[in-house]
C-alpha cells in the first residue's frame, strides 16, 4: 500500500491535538475503505469535523487514491466548501454537497461517510430497499433513512431534502446512488457503514436465488433483533482500535 504522494508535509505539531487527531481518525477511514475494496478511484467522500468553535471540516484532497490518503493531506474547508488552510490541493465541491448538508443539519455528525459500492447501490437501485433477510439487516433496519436519486449532487437546494429524509437516523440508502454512515465518533460511523454494507451484499447474494425463494426474517425475530441492535455503539468501541492495528499491519502510514 502506498503511504500517500510524497512531498506532503507533515501538519502534526502544526494544529490542535484535537484536530490532530481527527485527521488520524479520518486517513483511516479512508484507508479502511480502501482496505475493503468499497473506494471509488478518486471518487466519494468521507468526511469529519474539526473540533473546535469554528465550523470547520476536513475532506479529502481531490486525486488521491483512499489508500494515499494520510492525516497531513485531508483539506480543511468551511462549511460552504471553500479552503481554510494553505495547502497546494483542492477538493471536489459537489463532493461536499451531501456532507455540508448532514454536518450543519446534525450536531452529532461528527463523521459522515458515503460510498458508492457495487452492492450498496444495488441494493439502493432496488424498490424494496434493504429487507429483512439478513441478520445484519435486521439490526439495522430501523436506522436506515432514504433519499430519492436526483442526479449528480451538484445543487445546493437538495441539501434541505436530504436531511429532511435523514432525520434522526444514522444510516442512508442514497437511491440509484449509494450507502451513507454518521456517527458521533468515526468509530460508530465505521462499524455503521460495515454492517450496512455488509447486509447489503448479503442481499445482493440471496437474490440471486430470486426474489420468490428468500426467506423473510419472522416479525418477532426482527423486533427482537431490533432491540438487540440497540448495543452496536458499545460494539464499535471494541472493533475500532483494531481495525487501527488491521491498517498498522496493512496500510501503515495514514497516520503521518
């Protein structure tokens, strides 16, 4: 795996501890992504606020691989996309569309992932949505919001529709599109966008079978899977640290 482009200087000691560390947890969602097969060339975006009183975000630099992405190269901008830092990169506006929106909508969208995956959009190209065949969809199914396609995410006016159909929940299925995570933490949004993904290419491959030969989990499964699904944040406390040992062993570097 590639450490990121050379001649990226190194920010650490030259922002807030704070920020600093954001910007490692951030690379390694990145990285992660990567690691998973779930990026898109240089294509979607993960993003994250800065602590701190300004409204201030960091965003990756556009044309970089996820698997180049390092805590020194993500981009910091304000909430309308324009650069607040010195730095020889820019970033991709439209990219920032979807992610302004949630951010200034949700105080606890500290982390705000999308993906554009093979099975994610499969499953958000389908009527149904995502269905209660899986184990993992049944812990998650009552977190999933939806957003009707409007093409590229060019226009600033979607923004109120898509929060408007996020509400309250922490997971998105993007229609004809792809699969968004928010989380307080970049933890909970990780562990949020792999069981998402996950259910989703679980269905992908039961419907292979065809949609008449799945099994529909029994309702009082799926209630009860709901109220068991209630403990994933205390998961995601126990899988971060070691998807960070994971990307130590395989994609070191995104902390530099």
């Amino acid at each position: 795996m590639a450490d990121g482009i050379s001649g990226a200087p190194s920010l650490q000691g030259r922002v807030s501890e704070d920020e600093w560390r954001t910007r490692v947890e951030l690379a390694a969602l990145y990285r992660l992504v990567a690691l998973h097969g779930w990026d898109d060339m240089i294509f979607t975006h993960i993003s994250a606020r800065v602590p701190g009183p300004e409204t201030h975000f960091l965003i990756n630099p556009y044309g970089w691989y996820f698997d180049e992405i390092t805590a020194s190269s993500l981009v910091k901008v304000d909430l309308d996309g324009n650069i607040v830092q010195e730095t020889d990169s820019f970033i991709n506006p439209a990219g920032f569309t979807i992610h302004s929106a949630v951010h200034a909508a949700r105080e606890d969208a500290h982390f705000v992932i999308h993906l554009h995956t093979v099975n994610g959009v499969g499953v958000a190209a389908q009527k149904d949505g995502l269905l209660p065949i899986s184990q993992n969809a049944c812990l998650l199914q009552h977190q999933v919001a939806y957003h009707g396609y409007e093409g590229l995410a060019l226009n600033h006016d979607e923004r109120e529709r898509l929060v408007a159909d996020l509400g309250d929940r922490s997971l998105m299925l993007l229609r004809n599109h792809g699969t968004m995570a928010v989380g307080n933490t970049a933890a909970q949004a990780w562990v949020g966008i792999f069981f998402l993904e996950r259910a989703c290419a679980q269905q992908v491959a039961a419907l292979s079978a065809g949609r008449d030969n799945v099994l529909i989990a029994p309702d009082a499964a799926q209630a009860e899977t709901k109220e068991q699904g209630r403990g994933i944040g205390f998961v995601s406390s126990l899988a971060w640290p070691g998807a960070l040992r994971q990307l130590q062993r395989k994609s070191p570097g995104y902390d530099a």
